[in-house]
C-alpha cells in the first residue's frame, strides 16, 4: 500500500504577494471560490495542467506563438528545467523532470516547514525553480551550505500557477495584493483568461498597450462604494539580466472615486476625455499608448514616488495653450479634478474668491487678456510668484475701483509650503481657465474645429473603463468610427 501524501489537502493563500497571487491562481483554475477551498484533487488537476503547459512552452518552435509563453516562463524561471537553453528537446526525457516539481511530499524524508504557509515539506527549491530571488550574481541568495527553502507540493504548485493569474508580458510580471478578497480573484481570473489568449495566439494576439492597472480598477469598481480598499501592484522582473521591483498602490478611496464616477454623466464624460486624450498612436494610426490603460495608470502611486498623478494630468490637459475645450468639456474636467481631490486627497477648497481675483485681473487689466493669461501661466504652480501675481492683481483691481472677491488671507494656503498647496493651485488654474471661458473672454487660443468636436462625440459614446473583454478594455474602442477593425 502507498503512504500518503505527508502535505495536508488544501492550499493557503500568504501574506507574501507572489505566493498569495500563485494561489488565487490555482483557486482559479481548480474553479475554487478562494484558496482554502482547494482540494488535493484539484492540486493534481492543475498540476496535470501545468504540466502540460510547460511542456509545450518548452518544446515550441521559436517561430511558432506557443513559444510566446515559453518567454513567458523564462522571465520567472530562467534557469529552471524548463527554460534553460540545454533543456531536453526530446518530450520522454524532459516530461520527468517537469513532473518531478508538483509531486506529493511522501514520507520517510525529514521535513521543515514551508516557506510560505508552514506545512511540513521534504522539497527544498532554490531560485531555480523559484520567481523573485533577487541577485544577478547566483543562482540563489542562500547562506552557504543551506540545500534551498522548504517548499510544500501545493505552494510549489502555486509558484508555477503564477504566471496564470499574473499580468505577464514577455519579460516580467505583476501580481495584486488587496484588502478585498474579491479583487484579487477578479485580476487573477481575468489573467487566467489572457494567459490562454497567449498561449493560442501569443502576445501578438492581445490588444496594444493594455497595462494591468486598467484590470485592477475594474476589479475596484465592482466593489462598489461601500467597500473601500487599497490595492498594490508588485511588478517584477527575474531574468538572468538584471532582476527588478517596482511597487505601485492605490488608496482606499478609490473605489468610492470610481463609483462616483460611474453615477454621474458629466464625470463620466470627463474621463472619457481623458481616456482619449491619453491615447497614442504611431505613424501608422496603431495604438502605442491605450488610453483607458493610462488613464488608470494614475490612480496609482509609485513607491519610490515616480509616478504621475491625475490631478497632474487634468492640470496639463486643462492647462494646455493650443488645446481648445467646448465650456462643457472644460467644465466636466474641471469637476473630475476636484471630485478626485475631495474623494481621494480628502480636499474640498473653495477657490471660487481667488480664482475670480485673477480672472477679473486678465480681463479687466490693461493690455490684451492673452498676454495676463500666459504671465497667470507661467507662475500658476509656484507658492511665491504666483503670491506675487495675486499681491499684483489685488492692488490693481482696487486702484481700478472694482470689487475684490478675496484677500491675502484667502489665498494664504495657496502661496505657503505647506501640504496640498500644490494640488490647490492646480485646482486654482482650473477655475480660472472655466471662469474665463464662462464669460467668454478672448485669449485667442485656437477655434473649436467643428469636425473635431463631432468626432469627440462619436468617440465618447464607446464603453468607458471596465465594461472590455478579457484584455479589461480593448484599446481600440478609442479609434474613429471608420476604422475597419471596430469597437470592443
């Protein structure tokens, strides 16, 4: 009679986010509702799965797209059996080996407990078989004389699930951790889901410029409001090259923002210009640069602070000279700017008083109101100039005999070093460049080409963030209504 197997049925989703994002994918694949579900049957069946998928990555032709997964596999593996450049090529001598890696822990071995869960385990793997072990110097980072980490069968299954519920590409992936169970199985079944796509069609079968944020952001949205939950992207690379991290997260707020969003028709809108206004194309008319994936881009905020923020983007796009807004669109960007920074920065300035100041300023100042536009935009973001300008148009208003909304005490916060004041002068630019349109004031920015407005109108009527297939939103529900490929 064979022993059993020494590893108890099941699986454990960790605190640490490859192992956790590794067991949302076996979940996923076993069609589990979470990890603890998992049976040992369900282990053997994706094991069997990974098996054969391995397999296949390792035998491809490099010409063929199966071979796309097999990039796939090396990014995280570089130098185990399945990847390595002298690998079997012959299926009966490599099939073993591949199936060594996910067989039960049997008894009569010492054992030590997992790495990741704790369970008693016999294997012991080094970065070989292992993602994120990060030095470029040696296989592992272990102490001299240490064999590896104890892995247990289901977290070494879930190591080998990764790239199935991670975002990959051909030399990297990234994995979610949220407070919200719900979100991570959404992003890993949503990536189950384009791991397929890629191993039919390979990576010339997605859409261009998809990026995993736009799929986290639609995982949020179906919380709904009264579910807040911060979520963190981990992106990593494991290659021989030069391994890498770079962590990005979202604040709890968020899904409230999306959901206030998503209830309203005017912020609706002014996403959808931003979507489209973010979309790049190549000379060719291709999608480089997905709208909606960078339009979700900046809800996240690097760790090492290198990231853009949306409240920066609304400022530049609003702020642009040769841009020309219809008032109802400068308007709903206007009102986005300032809903994310009551939602997410907990800000809600009245800057009505000070930005009526400076719009009475340029239009009633002497000269031309473009030349007092573009002196306002050069010093908008700066605490001293812009105090300065104010000190300026506040004397010559009075001198003028005109009323004055607001005084040095009311555009205190705004010229001072102090927490948000930046963001409340990109706020403060806004409601000027609105108040200035309102009234109709001429700066001699270029015309609205009627043409161009039309076309903004068909394309804003396309499904806006999170209402895509499998890629989260296809990038070309922002292409024009006579482009032959179509909407999503």
């Amino acid at each position: 009679m064979t022993a059993p197997a020494i590893n108890p049925p099941g699986l454990s989703a960790t605190s640490h986010p490859i192992q956790r994002a590794g067991a949302w994918a076996v979940a996923v694949l076993a069609d589990r509702a979470n990890p603890q579900e998992v049976t040992e049957a369900d282990l053997d069946a994706v094991a069997a799965r990974l098996v054969e998928d391995v397999m296949a990555a390792a035998l491809a032709p490099k010409n063929s797209t199966a071979y796309d997964w097999w990039k796939v596999l090396f990014a995280l593996f570089p130098n185990s059996k399945a990847t390595h450049s002298k690998r079997p090529r012959d299926r009966a001598v490599l099939l073993p080996e591949i199936v060594a890696l996910f067989v039960p822990d049997g008894p009569g071995s010492p054992t030590w407990p997992c790495t990741f869960c704790g369970v008693p385990a016999t294997a012991v793997w080094t970065k070989k078989n292992l993602p994120m072990y990060d030095t470029n110097k040696a296989l592992n980072t272990l102490p001299p004389g240490v064999a590896g980490w104890p892995i247990c069968r289901g977290c070494r299954i879930a190591a080998w699930a990764l790239p199935y519920g991670a975002w990959v590409t051909a030399g990297s992936a990234t994995v979610l951790s949220c407070e919200q169970e719900a979100a991570e199985r959404e992003f890993s079944a949503r990536n189950v889901l384009r791991a397929r796509r890629i191993m039919q069609l390979g990576f010339d079968g997605l859409a261009a410029g998809a990026r995993p944020e736009v799929v986290v952001l639609r995982a949020l949205k179906a919380l709904g409001p009264d579910l807040p939950a911060a979520a963190t992207l981990w992106s990593f690379k494991n290659d021989n090259q030069e391994p890498w991290l770079r962590v990005t997260r979202t604040r709890r707020a968020v899904p409230l923002f999306l959901a206030t969003v998503e209830g309203n028709a005017e912020l609706r809108r002014a996403w959808r210009l931003l979507e489209l206004a973010l979309t790049r194309r190549d000379k060719n008319g291709q999608v480089v640069a997905s709208g909606p994936a960078e339009a979700a881009r900046l809800l996240f905020e690097a760790e090492d602070g290198r990231s853009r923020s949306l409240l920066s983007q609304l400022h530049q796009l609003l702020d642009e000279p040769e841009k020309s807004w219809s008032l109802r669109n400068r308007a709903a960007l206007t009102q986005l700017a300032f809903i994310y920074a009551e939602e997410i920065l907990g800000m809600n300035p009245d800057l009505k008083p000070v930005a009526t100041v400076i719009a009475d300023w340029i239009e009633y100042g002497s000269g031309a109101p473009r030349g007092r536009l573009a002196e306002y935009r050069n010093v908008a973001l700066s605490d001293y100039k812009l105090g300065a300008l104010l000190m300026q148009a506040h004397f010559r208003l009075t001198l003028d005999g005109r009323a004055v909304s607001a005084g040095p005490e009311d555009w205190r916060p705004l010229i001072q070093q102090r927490p948000r004041s930046w963001e409340q002068r990109m706020l403060l630019s806004a409601t000027v460049l609105q108040l200035l349109q309102e009234r109709g004031v001429a700066v001699n920015e270029r015309p609205i080409d009627p043409d161009d407005e039309d076309r903004t109108e068909r394309l804003l009527a396309r499904p806006m963030l999170g209402q895509g297939d499998g890629e989260a939103v296809r990038d070309d529900d922002c292409v024009d209504d006579d482009d032959d490929r179509g909407a999503a």
